[in-house]
C-alpha cells in the first residue's frame, strides 16, 4: 500500500538527503575557491621583501586620512642596506608601537634619496620632503598632496 503518510514521509527524507548533499557540495567548493584564490594571490606578485628588515629614520602621523576599516594611518621611512623604503601603517586610537628595526613589508614603496628628498621609485613624481620641523610633506609633482605630523 502506498498510505498518503508512508509517501510524504519518503518525500521528506528524500528531500533532506538531496539538502544535505547539496550543502556539502557547496562547502567543499567554497574551500577549493579559498584554497585556489590564496594559491593566485601568493603567486602573482613576487615578494622581493620577505624577511627583510630595516632601520627607523622617521614616524609620521597623517591626521587626513584612515584606513578602510577606520583605522588611523602613519608612515615609517626607513633604510635596509643602501635602500630607502616608506610604508604606511595602521593603528587605533593612540595605541601605536614603533619598531627601532621594522620589517620592510611588501606593501612599501622604494625610494630614491635626491638631495633632501626621497623620491619615489616606481613614480618619480612624487616625492617626501622632511620639513624644518620635522613633519612629513608629501607631493605629486609641484603640489603637496599631505602634511603628516613627526611621531619620532
């Protein structure tokens, strides 16, 4: 006998097993997505940084802008060997940590020392200027674009 009740009960246990598998597929996809765009990101661009460390020259507090998530933005330039790096870092509210011997993260702009200014490498246009009071001013071209204050 096929009873209304015998059939909808094989229904929803049907109905639950092709849920269920339908998620698990989901999931493992959604893992090999991960797993495969962490793979590209790692491999697309080099990292010529890894590992290297520089000295401190100088913290700047850029007081205009923060970061996506809110957060409030400084920047270190430094020297590693007869390279010279600037790198923005992130930090909440007057909790920043300096580093005598910060690492050269990937995300730091090479520079070139031009006289009293550092000239970036990769857009030889903008350029960092430490003024008489020791603050941070940034140009691109003959226009200052930023005003940082000293930190140290």
């Amino acid at each position: 006998m096929n009873h209304p009740i015998i059939r909808t009960g094989k229904f929803l246990v049907l109905a639950i097993v092709v849920a269920l598998s339908a998620c698990d597929n989901k999931a493992k996809q959604s893992a090999e997505e991960k797993a495969d765009s962490t793979n590209a990101a790692a491999t697309e661009l080099p990292d010529t940084t890894k590992g290297k460390t520089g000295t401190l020259i100088g913290a700047w507090h850029d007081e205009a802008i923060k970061s996506e998530k809110g957060e409030q933005i400084a920047y270190e330039l430094l020297s590693s060997g007869d390279k010279f790096y600037i790198q923005a870092i992130t930090f909440v509210g007057n909790n920043l940590k300096l580093n005598d011997t910060p690492p050269v993260t990937p995300s730091a702009s090479e520079l070139k020392k031009d006289g009293d200014k550092y000239r970036s490498a990769e857009r030889p246009e903008e350029y960092y200027l430490v003024d008489k009071d020791g603050d941070l001013l940034i140009y691109d071209g003959a226009e200052m674009v930023a005003k940082c204050k000293k930190l140290i």
